[in-house]
C-alpha cells in the first residue's frame, strides 16, 4: 500500500474527516496570556545565563584580591618581626 | 498559509515551509505575534489529537498547556529550520507517552489508591458522541479502542496531513516502519469497523 492509496483508501477518510476541537476560549485565552509571559521573560533569561558565564571573571577578580591582602599581611609580619630582632 | 480539505482525500498543509522559516525567526526573537501565529494554527490540532490520546478531556488540557510552555521555553534555542508541526506534535505525543507510563506505573503500585482519586471523564463522553454525526461516531469509537501505537500513526497521517517521513520522526522510527505500522493500523480500524454495519456507510460516504 502505498501513501497515495492511503490518501483514497475510505477507512483512513473517514479518520481524516473527523471533526476538530479546541479546549475552551477561556482555556485559550489564559493559556496565550501566560506564554506571552514566558516568552516576554526570555531575554531576561539569557541575562542570567549572561551573568553565569561571567561569574569565573569574579571569582578570579577575587581571589587576585584575597591573594594579595595575604601577601600583604605576611610581608608586614616578617618586616615586624625583622624589625624586632 | 494553506489549509485545504477534500471529500475523499485530504492533503493539509497548515504552514509552508517557505512560510515558516521568517516565523520562526521572530519566535526565536521572542515575538508574541509570531507565538499567536504559531498557537492559532495548531492549538485544535495538537489538542484534538491528544484528546483522541489520552481519551480523556482533563488530561489533554493538562498535556496541551505544557506544549505550548515548552515552546515559549524553548524559542530562543529553535533551529532557523524547524518546522512548528512536527515539533508541536513530537512534544504532544513524548508528553502523552511519559504520563501514559506514569498513569501504567502508579495503577501497577498503587491500584487500591487509584480507587479513591476520581477518575477523569471518560472521551467521547455521550455528550461528545452526541454531537457526532452516525458516521463520525462509529470511527471514533473503533479508534478509541485501538492500541495507541496505531492511533497515534492514524491520526499524525490520516487526520493531520503529515507526510509518512515528518509522522516517523514524530514517533521516533524509521519511514519504513512507520509504513508497517500505517497498514496494521489500518487493518486494525477496519476490522473494528466490520464488526459494526458501518463499513457499508463508510463506502457510501467516502468512496471517490
């Protein structure tokens, strides 16, 4: 059987002929309303996703700055401690 | 946009492909307008053929609501070349298969526990086989108690136009199998209807 015969064939008519339906205008309605929404949120989304894959900058900004209070801090024990002896 | 239905055979084609592609672009670029469009050709499609699915008017309302919010979710990352209906009805048919095996596994477990939670209204509901005409009625009588795997090819062909090479990929195999599983189906559905007189009708009714 090939697709063409399906198209002629009466029993697949008869399935194609069946009515539509829909779900309730109000359904509709508040269901468009609600993607819209969604849709409308998306480019704040990708802000987000923005911010996450800059997040390894701000880690990195950090720890640069953690690092040289610690080297700071060690120089200015061994300058007292030098400055004692 | 085209949409065109005839007695005895029936090629529908919602939106072109050409069409589709500047569609899909401003849904990409999250145009509300472009989601309209999208909603207000498919919407009773993909709803009636998770109704004629799930045969239960709770559940298909449920089902239909998270395709379109998986579109909405998911439009920005489209392919400039997707086409809206077999991607609309890819998503309807996984979200029909992941809660037919939830509703399997929790009748399995839990059967005394299913007795005590209402049960969704049955589809078609008399109301629905009221509304039908004689004809209309016995076909989708036959269909409800055919395996889903059938149905499912039946109606992604018969009903909705697709072509067998868009259906298989809706169902996840080959155009061949696809093709087997068209002509069981078939078979199916006529034998079903043989058991009633309503063959006869059928052929009066649509024989070209």
């Amino acid at each position: 059987m090939t697709f063409d015969d399906n198209l002629n064939d009466h029993v697949l008519a008869a399935v194609a002929n069946l009515r539509t339906h829909d779900v309730s205008q109000r359904h509709t309605d508040r269901l468009r309303r609600r993607c819209h929404v969604v849709l409308l949120a998306e480019p704040g989304r990708n802000l987000a996703v923005d911010r996450k894959h800059r997040a390894p900058v701000g880690r990195v900004i950090g720890q640069v700055l953690g690092g040289a209070w610690c080297l700071a801090y060690l120089v200015e024990i061994i300058l007292r401690a030098a400055a004692a002896l | 946009m085209t949409l065109s239905r005839s007695a005895g055979s029936r090629v529908m084609t919602v939106m072109d492909r050409e069409d589709e592609r500047p569609l899909v672009a401003r849904l990409r670029a999250g145009e509300t307008g472009a989601f309209d469009d999208v909603y207000d050709a498919y919407r009773s499609r993909v709803f009636a053929f998770l109704l004629r699915m799930s045969q239960s008017r709770t559940v298909a309302e449920d089902l239909i609501d998270e395709v379109w919010l998986r579109l909405v979710r998911h439009a920005s990352s489209l392919r400039p070349d997707t086409r809206m209906g077999p991607w609309l009805f890819t998503v309807a048919r996984n979200l029909y298969w992941t809660y037919r095996r939830d509703w399997l596994v929790e009748e399995a477990f839990a059967p005394d526990l299913l007795t005590l939670w209402p049960s969704p209204p049955a589809w078609p509901s008399p109301f629905d086989l009221a509304a039908a005409g004689e004809l209309e009625r016995r076909v989708e009588m036959a269909l409800s108690t055919l395996p889903p795997q059938y149905r499912e090819v039946l109606l992604l062909v018969a009903r909705e136009g697709l072509t067998p090479t868009d259906a298989a990929a809706v169902c996840a195999i080959t155009p061949e199998a696809l093709r087997q599983r068209l002509a069981r189906a078939r078979a199916a559905l006529a034998q079903k209807l043989e058991e009633t007189p309503a063959v006869a009708t059928l052929k009066r009714g649509y024989a070209t």
